[in-house]
C-alpha cells in the first residue's frame, strides 16, 4: 500500500475532484510514480505544467504537515490502495485521492448503501418522511448516507442511529470545521455508528465550491440515491444528477403540488426516478441476496398493499398539525455515559409534556447555541421527543 503522504501530495497538486486529476489517476500507476518521475527528471515531467513543477516540493512539505496533524488528531487517512476504500467510489470519475475519517468505513462492504438527501427548509412532511425511511433502512441492515447538514439530511442521520444502524455523514469541508454551526452533536453520533468523512484536509472552511464536490461523493458510495424534498435549483439535485451519471438508482418522494419543496422530487419522477413512498419501494429494486449484512424488515412480508396502506395513513397523519399529546412512557431515563455536560444540564429541564424552546431557554444559564446543541444530542441518543413549533418533552 502507497504511503498516504504521496496521496495527500497528489490531491494538493492536481486538485479535488478535477479533470485534471482524473486524467493523471488514470495515466499513472499511482502517485509515487509520479513524484519519483519528477525527482528523477524521467518522462514524467513533459506531462506536467510548469506550475507544478516549480510548486511540487513545497506541496510535499504541506503534505507532511497534513498528514502529522490528521493523524495527531485521531482521524484515518484512507486513500484507494486503503483495504476500508469504498469499493463503489473506484468506479466513479475523479475518484477520491483522499479521504480523511472519524470512524470506520468497513460498514460499507457486503450491504446496500443507500444516500437520503433533502431540503435544509424542510415541511413537517418532508421531516417524517425522512425519519421513516431512514429508519426503516437502518433496521434492515443498510447503511444510510447523506450530507451531514440542516434538515432532511440531520434527520436522516438520526433516525439511522436511534433505529441502532449505521450511518456516513460527508462534509464540504475539514471534519474538525463547526459546519453546519451545532452540528457536533450529530457528528459524534455518527463517527460513533459509522463514520464522518470528508475529501478535504483538516481546518478547510466551507465555501459553494466544496458542496458539488461533495455531492458526487454521497452518490457515489451509494447503490442509490433517494431525495425527500428538494427545491429545482439545490444540492439535493446535483446530488441527483451525480446519481445518474454514475449509474446509481434514483429514488424520489412525492409532495404536494402546492409546496416548493415537492418541485424537484416531482421532476426527477416525471424524468424517470422511482416514485417512493415506502423501503419497499426501494429495496425492491436491488437483488438482497448479493447483501449478505441485509435482513428484510420484519413487515416486509411480501404484501406490499399492506405496506403502502400503513405508510399512506404515517404520510397523511404527517401532513396535519395538531397540538400533541403529552407523550406516553416519559419517564427520565439514565444518560448514557458519552452524553456531554450541556445536555445533562438541558434534559433535567425538559418536562413530561411538551413545552417551547424558550420555556426551556429561560430556566437554562448555558447560551441559545449550546441549547440547540444538546437538544439534538438529546432527540439523537431517543431521550427527547420534539414537535412543531420547537417544542420538546421527554
């Protein structure tokens, strides 16, 4: 196995995700080749531009420095030669040089990979949605990956981990980076039920280049792709485009006609994605037995009448408002050991029934940030139940 030095080197000279890349991963045998070309002055050098030539040794240092603080850092630097490699990336363009990860990635091998995107400006809908199918995946042993921010993508990730499955959450930006804000909680959740894991080096901020980048990672590792809610013009459709110049299957969740969010699920349906109202829908669509970490749902029984009639009566109970009921069995639960201070401090705050965010706000000295924080954490580890209009019980 290459040295993840040369493969940290190779992506700082020709780029993330650039043709250029491609071209010199598909030449080359591998990135030593290149380097020692360089140094040796062999042909290699009549390839290359002359910027590069004058900036590869400084690159290499900037490598060592990369890769020393990666690993003093705790986090894996897996490159294509790497064993824990998705398999399904060395087959898209541009593949990953490099990965940089908190947690594991061997989850991946042997079972179905499926990415759940969606809006950030999400509808109650569109979040139970969400829920339910992440939920039900997790539970028959496939792995849930999307893009770690607001919205459908959080709520994807959460219901994976509580439904006790695993979980990929890839950034647009260093893994160490506070993005989106408060996302931590939800960070540590999956690295501890999968794994975080960005194509770009430690301390990179998020700027609009990274996010498509990012997307044709998200499809990329995935079997298929599925799209909750999605506006025509969003992230959630580069990662659908992506989909499908990666040959991957394309999933979409139908809307209501009268919200925005519906638009671009109702496009990629009417261009050909699976109209998809339940897992059914999904994992019919890939043949299980190639899965040997797959297990059917226990409902899954083959009746898929009796499948859709149950998620139609969840879909359109979802669809209303009403003021909730107190929530049964809210009894205060241990925490667990991993649970942070704050969210020791904000769940001996949060009564039976539900109540707002700024009732809990007023009685709690920690700021309106860590709040949010460690009641995420809380919905994340089951203990906390939220509702519309930012209301929480036990």
């Amino acid at each position: 196995m290459t040295d993840s030095l040369y493969w940290i080197w190779f992506q700082l000279m020709f780029g993330v995700g650039s043709r250029r890349a491609h071209a010199m991963m598909e030449y080359f045998s591998g990135p030593e080749e290149i380097l020692r070309g360089i140094e040796q002055k062999t042909q290699v050098i009549t390839m290359l531009r002359e910027e590069e030539l004058l900036s590869w040794e400084r690159t290499l240092d900037k490598a060592r420095e990369i890769k020393l603080r990666t690993l003093r850092k705790g986090c894996d630097i897996i490159t294509p030669d790497h064993p824990s490699y998705p398999p399904l990336l060395h087959g898209i363009f541009s593949k990953p040089a490099v990965l940089y990860v908190k947690g594991e990635l061997d989850c991946l091998r042997d079972t179905l990979v499926i990415a759940m995107v969606g809006t950030r400006t999400y509808t109650e809908y569109g979040r139970d949605v969400a829920r339910m199918l992440a939920g039900e995946l997790a539970r028959c042993g496939a792995v849930v990956v999307s893009g770690l921010a607001k919205g459908i993508d959080t709520f994807c990730h959460q219901a994976a981990v509580q439904a006790g499955g695993k979980s990929i959450g890839i950034l647009g930006c260093g893994i160490d980076v506070d993005y989106p804000k408060g996302s931590a909680p939800v960070k540590r959740a999956v690295a501890e039920n999968g794994a975080v894991v960005s194509e770009f080096p430690l301390g990179t901020e998020p700027t609009q280049w990274n996010f498509p980048l990012r997307n044709r990672l998200i499809s990329g590792m995935s079997h298929g792709v599925v799209v909750v809610e999605a506006d025509l013009k969003s992230g959630s459709m580069i990662t659908a485009a992506h989909a499908v110049d990666q040959n991957r299957e394309l999933f979409a969740v139908p809307g209501s006609i009268f919200k925005m969010g519906a638009e671009g699920c109702h496009h990629l349906i009417r261009d050909g994605a699976k109209l998809t109202q339940s897992v059914q829908d999904i994992l019919e669509e890939f043949d299980c037995q190639k899965f040997p970490r797959l297990e059917p749902c226990a409902h899954h029984t083959g009746q898929k009448g009796t499948v859709h009639e149950d998620v139609g009566r969840k879909l359109a109970q979802s669809t209303q408002m009403p003021d909730p009921a107190p929530s049964s069995g809210g009894a205060r639960r241990p925490l667990p050991e991993g649970c942070s201070k704050e969210a020791r401090q904000v769940y001996a705050l949060v009564p039976e029934t539900p109540v707002s965010f700024e009732s809990i706000a007023a009685n709690c000295p920690l700021e309106v940030s860590q709040i949010q924080s460690a009641l995420t954490e809380l919905e994340i580890y089951g203990l906390i139940r939220g509702y519309p209009g930012r209301r929480f019980s036990l």
